[in-house]
C-alpha cells in the first residue's frame, strides 16, 4: 500500500495537472492520496473547489482514494488556526502546514502554532522539531511528516528520533512536485533512512497513514 497526503499540482508549483497527477500516481500503486497545493487565504476557496471537481472524477473511475487538501504556507504563525479553520471551511479534506524546514526561512513559532490548532492535520518537514513541538503532535494526535524531499529531509532522523520518543504518529509523504513520486520500496527506504527500525514500518506506512484517513473520512462533510 502506498499513501501519500502531499503531493503538489500546477495550481502551484507542482509540474502536472491535478488529474495528470492522480494518473501517475495510480500507475504507481497508489492506495490513498491528497493533493495539497501551497496556498495563503486568498486561494483557498478556488483550490479547494477544483481539487474536490478532478479528485471525485478520479475516485469514480480510478482504484485511489483521492482528495483535496492544502498545504498552507508562509502564512503568519499567528494566524495559522484561523487559516486553518477557512481551510477546512472551504472544503479542504486535510490541511498541512508547511513546518520550519531549515531549507527556507519559515517564520520561528509555526511548528507550535500548527501544532496547537485543532483544524491541522500534518506538519511537514518540521525541520529542527523540538520535544515540546513533538509531546504537542502526541497530544493532539496531529501527524509528523518524514519527508521524501531531499532538501526538507535532511533532518528526518532528528525528527523520527525525537517523534518516536514522544509517541506522535509518524507518517512517510513525497513533497511531490516534480514527479518524484513514493513507491512502497522509497517509502520504506525513507523512514529506514530516517533511524527507525524494521519492527517501525508498519505503523509509519500502513497504520498510522491509514487511522488518519479514517479520522479525516468521518470528519469530512461532503466526501
């Protein structure tokens, strides 16, 4: 099985068309996805409508549990849970921050204030994750992301060591944006890659990807 909550189209600067990318990931053995394009306010009703439009056609004929979502990004710490909130207002399925990756300057105190909304489902490439950001993941049971994109994933194996230690659920996604998309093999490879272990895997690739979907499906209102 292979899932996938963040993957990113030509609505931003993804390189394929949000059907095309469905297409491809299908071929790829895809089980479940979302395609959460980079977005401030302004772009949230627009890419959450057309999402939903090519990820139900893809759902009605394609064997991939396919979603909109958003990756929001940039935006001010402050004001994330209420971005958040508009996010999911607008329909989006899931709602990732972008976390502080230490490949881009993301504003200091977006890991905690992501992590303290109850409207946030994932934090990507958290960067230089603190044990306090990580009790908070556990606590509020909002999913760590190990990620497949080299230049955020030079601090996965600080980021699982520390997430492990605190029990927050793990999960393994691409970052796609340029057709680098996961394989059961490169997942495996990443979170393996990242210090856990080979009795880890099931719950990083399988279980916990999964339980998140199941929370998200009996949520969402429209899906």
């Amino acid at each position: 099985m292979v899932f996938d909550f963040h993957t990113h189209s030509t609505l931003s600067d993804g390189q394929l068309s949000p059907i095309e990318l469905v297409r491809r990931a299908v071929v790829h053995g895809y089980t479940a996805m979302a395609i959460t394009d980079h977005a401030g306010v302004g772009s949230l009703t627009r890419f959450a409508d057309e999402l939903a439009r090519d990820c139900a056609l893809a759902r009605e004929y394609w064997p991939v549990e396919c979603y909109a979502g958003v990756e929001l990004t940039h935006v001010p710490a402050a004001a994330i849970d209420r971005c958040a909130r508009m996010a999911k207002e607008a329909g989006a399925f899931i709602v990732i921050i972008h976390g502080e990756t230490v490949a881009e300057p993301v504003e200091p105190g977006t890991n905690l204030a992501a992590l303290s909304s109850a409207y946030v489902d994932v934090l990507a490439h958290p960067g230089l994750l603190t044990e306090e950001e990580a009790a908070l993941a556990a606590r509020n049971e909002i999913c760590i992301e190990l990620s497949g994109r080299i230049r955020h994933s030079i601090t996965n194996g600080h980021v699982a060591r520390l997430a492990k230690k605190a029990g927050a659920r793990l999960i393994v996604n691409s970052d796609q944006h340029d057709l680098d998309f996961l394989t059961e093999e490169r997942a495996r490879t990443i979170a393996l890659g990242a210090g856990l272990e080979a009795r880890d895997l099931e719950a990083v690739l399988a279980t916990n990807p999964a339980q998140l979907l199941a929370k998200l499906k009996a949520a969402y209102r429209g899906i």
